[in-house]
C-alpha cells in the first residue's frame, strides 16, 4: 500500500493525493479529529450510558508503521450504540491525543475501534495525561519491549502473542462522553464513524507513553492528524 506519513511530502496535507482510495482525507467535509468545545456541546437525553461488555480476551500487537494495535478477535465483545452491538476489533494509541478538549491537547489518546455486522464503524476514545501508572499497561509491557528490540528482525505487520488481557479497566468509565460523527482520522479517511470521547481523563506515566510509540520509526512516534474544521457539526454530550 501507500505509506503515509505524518510530516514532510507525505504528511496530513498531501494524504488526500497519495492514493486515489485516500480523497476524503482532503475532500471529506465531516473529517476527525476535531477540538471539543464543551460550552457548545448538547445534551442529548436519549443517549444512554456507553454499555461494553470486553471479556478477558486473547490478544496479538502488530506494528501498523503508524501505530501499534493490539488486535482482539469475534468474542472479545462489544460496546453498544443506539442499540447496536459493534465488536472491539483493534485498540491502538496516538501521541499526542489527536482531539482536544477546550483546546487542550492531552499526552496520549487510545482508539477502541469497533465494527457492527453491516460495517459500520464506532471508535471509543480516551484520553490521558502524565500521571500515575496506567495498569492496563502493564499487561503488554513485555510485549513492546520485544517488539521494540526486533528491529529489522520482525516484518511490519507481524503480529506477537500477547496473552490474555484484563479488560476490566476499558470497560469503565463512562459516565461522561462526548459523541459526534466523523472520520477515521488515518488514510483511507473514511466517514460514518461513530465517536465517543470518554469525559474522563487518565493518567499513565511518560514512561508507559514513551513504550508505546517506542517501536515506531521516529517520525512516526508523533501520530495526531491536526483538527479538522467542524462545518456545523454538533457534539452530544451524556451526562449520567
Ligand atoms: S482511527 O481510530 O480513526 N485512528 C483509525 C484509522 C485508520 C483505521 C482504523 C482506525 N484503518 C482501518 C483500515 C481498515 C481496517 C481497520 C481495522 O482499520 O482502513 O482496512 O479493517 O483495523
Ligand atoms: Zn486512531
């Protein structure tokens, strides 16, 4: 495929001429990320608290070039939206976050990309600061260090055996979100995902962050598309 970049001749702004499968990187009107506003954001009293039901799943990392993902398979489970079930796909992580909030960029954003029977997409967020360990983390530690340590050794695209994870952490926390309509926020740059952005910030050491983007080539270690303009969307906020 394409290799798309994140700065230089093959950053965000050229991402829509890289490929023919890859116009809506620069045509699409209803693009991601976008800034959250929280002043602007409407209530939307038939949202419903965000319902997933993760189990401990058996996972494998792969290094995307531009990201490193952990991918889970049919039974891993699912989050709800508008009373439909999505299956969790693949999570992977950004640094720095690519949404903001009131203009505040925050350290490291997670992407919980989930796919319904037809297709469609929803991805959960969450965002996190410096702080305290993140104890999800600490599951896939060995993991990224061996990944890290291949090198030249392993192809692109290889996945590792992880093992079973924990999902009890990604599965709380959503009392408070934010929902809006956008774009993968990555070439192809596909429309008709579904947004939810955890209200909650986290908290993970900036050494749990460095681990994470360390098995990326560095120009790769900052992978957050600038925001995209809004052009009259509404953000719904769910308060519980
Ligand atoms: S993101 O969550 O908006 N950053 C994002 C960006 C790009 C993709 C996924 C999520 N890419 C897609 C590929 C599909 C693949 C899917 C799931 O990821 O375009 O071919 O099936 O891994
Ligand atoms: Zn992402």
């Amino acid at each position: 495929g394409v290799r798309f970049g994140y700065s230089g001749k093959t950053g965000p702004k050229h991402w829509g001429s890289l490929s023919p499968n890859f116009t809506l990187c620069s045509k699409g009107i209803y693009q991601s990320p976008i800034d959250i506003v929280t002043d602007r954001a409407v209530h939307n009293q038939k949202m419903e608290p965000l319902e997933r039901d993760y189990t401990d799943a058996d996972v494998t990392m792969v290094d995307n070039v531009f990201n490193i993902a952990l991918r889970y398979n049919d039974t891993s489970g699912a989050v709800k939206v508008d009373g439909k079930r999505y299956k969790l796909k693949q999570l992977h992580w950004h640094s720095p976050s690519e949404h903001t909030i009131n203009g505040q960029r925050f350290a490291v954003e997670l992407h919980m990309v989930h796919f319904s029977d037809d297709g469609n997409v929803t991805v959960v967020s969450i965002l996190y600061r410096y702080g305290k360990a993140d104890p999800f983390l600490f599951q896939i530690d060995d993991t990224l260090a061996e990944l890290s340590a291949e090198g030249c050794k392993a192809e692109k695209g290889d996945p590792l055996p992880v093992g079973v994870v924990n999902m009890t952490e990604l599965r709380q926390g959503a009392h408070r979100y934010f929902r809006y309509f956008g774009s993968l926020t990555a070439p192809p740059c596909t429309e008709g995902v579904i947004w939810n952005i955890l209200g909650e910030i986290r908290e993970m050491t900036k050494e749990q962050a460095a681990a994470l983007m360390a098995p990326l080539e560095g120009s790769y270690r900052h992978n957050c598309r600038p925001l995209q303009p809004l052009n009259g969307r509404t953000v719904q906020l769910y308060t519980g």
